[in-house]
C-alpha cells in the first residue's frame, strides 16, 4: 500500500492506493475531508464505487449535494436554524433558503489537518482532524473532530470518527456521513438493495420527519421505477448493514455502520432524479434531532465519542 499526494485543482489530494490491485481512495482534507473517488475491485476488475468530480470545475459545481461530505455538529436538518438546549436558545444560520433550516452542520467543507499516515502490506492508514474553537454563529460549544481512513483491499474503507468535547459545558451533536455510491454502467433500476430497517419516517413541508411507518426491506428488494428520499430507522446491532447489488455485474456495495444505541441508529437513504446513484448515509439521529431530541446525542465536557462505518465489495 502507499500514500501519494497531488494537486487537484487548488487543493492538494492524498490519494492511498494498492498498487497490486489498482485499488484507490482518493480524499480532499482541505475540502471537507470529502472521499472525491473510490475504487474497489472483486476477482480482478475495478468498481468506482464514488466518483465525485472528475476536474476542479466540476468538484466546485456539484457540492449543493454534500457528496460524501461528512455531517458534524448536526447532521440533516434543524428546523428555521432554532434550537434549545439545557435552557438556552440558540440560532444557526439558514444555509437552506428554499426550505429556510440549518442543514449539515458547518465541517463539510471545512479545512480538515493530516495528522497521521501509515502504511504496510495490507493497509494504508490517513487521519484528519477538524478543530473548532465555538466560534460559529448559534452553536458555542468548541470540539476536535478525528477522521481516521483505514483502507485494504479485503475490508474495503473503515471510517472512524473521535470527537472530544474541549469545552466547559456539554455538547449537542449529530453526526452522519453523506456518501453517493454508483455501480459504472448502471442505474438504480438495475440494482437491488437490503438492509435491517424497521421504520421509514414521513416529510413535512420543510423535509423535517414527522409520522413513521413499520417497513420491512430484508432480503434483495429491486429498485427499478423505485423514488426513495426518506430517514430510516434502522434495527440496532453491533454492525448494520445496507447492501447494494447488481445482478448484472454480479457484486454487492455492503455499507456498514455501528448501530447500537446511541451510535448510527440512522440511514438516510436517497435516489437522486438522475437514477445513477444512491445516497446511503448512516446518521446518529433524526432530523430537527437538536428540537424532538430523536436520536440526539450529548457530550460531556472533555468526554470523547467514538464510532465507525465504512463499505466493501462482495
């Protein structure tokens, strides 16, 4: 394994590669820490899995989506940008016009540092922090941020995420990872997809979840003609996983996430109008968690949280 970096663009991408087998992770620390393409192989042929942007021009155009970005301190939406917490009100700023909510929290495209890369045999291993000092408008609450990579060829990508509360008081949170997985070649209508949900919850007029009900998604259940856009309430385990097939190509996308409570008890799940992806985005809470408290998560001061997900082929 081996770790590169390159210009892409007015950024610099660490690029960690199997040389053996041609599979590569290709990541933006100065943009997010956003994955910008991932190649996996099985028997032999590659998969791009994500593929972001293939130029600069392109990157800059297309993030409206928060393709793979990560979603920290609060992942989806926080209704009109107003929350309360432990007695006190708070306002984010609207980054939602249409919809007028605060979506995403603010480190999707932050400025992420390297602090750690190694290599061996099998793996290669990058890790990025984020350092808030409580400065942004409406959340006061300082924390670090660590994004550890560990890429192999026989587990594919585990992402690992460390946040340290480095303040005096606790701390709201939510965290969710946005990525857009596509099988080249294909649409949705080619594909099948599995995974352990047992409610789908319903969209008021700002996309702020309101009434759910029980579904059931196990076993290969085809997508074809299929609109999906809607948070899940996944069965807890130590490890859940959606499964995302093609039949024609014979290989299945497996996205993981720590599901246990109080860990990735989320997916957020999305079919896009062009049909050649589809988000799987595993999530700690619900939307608007910071005002119904569904999922919320709360970091004691100098407390750490951890917790990880990640995606192979089969």
């Amino acid at each position: 394994m081996k770790i590169t970096k390159e210009p892409f663009g007015q950024f610099t991408e660490y690029v960690l590669t199997n040389p053996e087998t041609g599979e590569a992770l290709y990541i933006l620390p100065e943009y997010g820490g956003i994955i910008r393409k991932m190649t996996l192989q099985k028997e032999g042929h590659l998969h791009h899995v994500i593929e972001v942007a293939n130029s600069p021009e392109e990157l800059l155009t297309t993030m409206s989506a928060f393709p793979s970005a990560h979603l920290f301190p609060w992942g989806n939406r926080i209704r009109n940008g107003r929350y309360s917490f432990q007695g006190a009100n708070y306002q984010l700023s609207v980054n939602e016009i249409s919809l007028q909510n605060a979506i995403h929290g603010f480190v999707s495209f932050a400025n992420f540092e390297v602090i750690e890369q190694e290599i061996n045999e099998v793996e290669a291993l990058l890790t990025l922090r984020y350092t808030y000092k409580g400065l942004q408008f409406g959340f006061p609450f300082p924390f670090t941020l660590d994004i550890q990579h560990i890429f192999s060829s026989d587990e594919g990508l585990e992402l690992n995420y460390t946040i340290k509360n480095t303040g005096q008081k606790d701390m709201p949170m939510v965290l969710g990872w946005h990525p857009y997985f596509k099988i080249e070649g294909e649409t949705a209508d080619d594909w099948q997809f599995e995974f352990s949900a047992t409610h789908q919850y319903s969209s008021d007029s700002q996309m702020i979840s309101a009434d759910k009900k029980e579904v059931n998604f196990e076993g290969l259940n085809d997508l074809k003609g299929i609109s999906i856009d809607a948070v899940f309430a996944v069965q807890p385990a130590n490890k859940v996983e959606a499964k995302l097939h093609s039949p024609g190509k014979n290989i299945t996308l497996n996205v993981w996430q720590e599901g246990l409570k109080g860990g990735f008890t989320y997916t957020v799940v999305y079919i896009p109008s062009e049909r050649d992806c589809i988000a799987i985005e595993p999530m700690t809470g619900n939307t608007d968690a910071f005002n119904s408290g569904d999922g919320l998560l709360i970091l004691e001061a100098g407390k750490t949280f951890e917790i990880g997900c990640g995606v192979y082929i089969s």
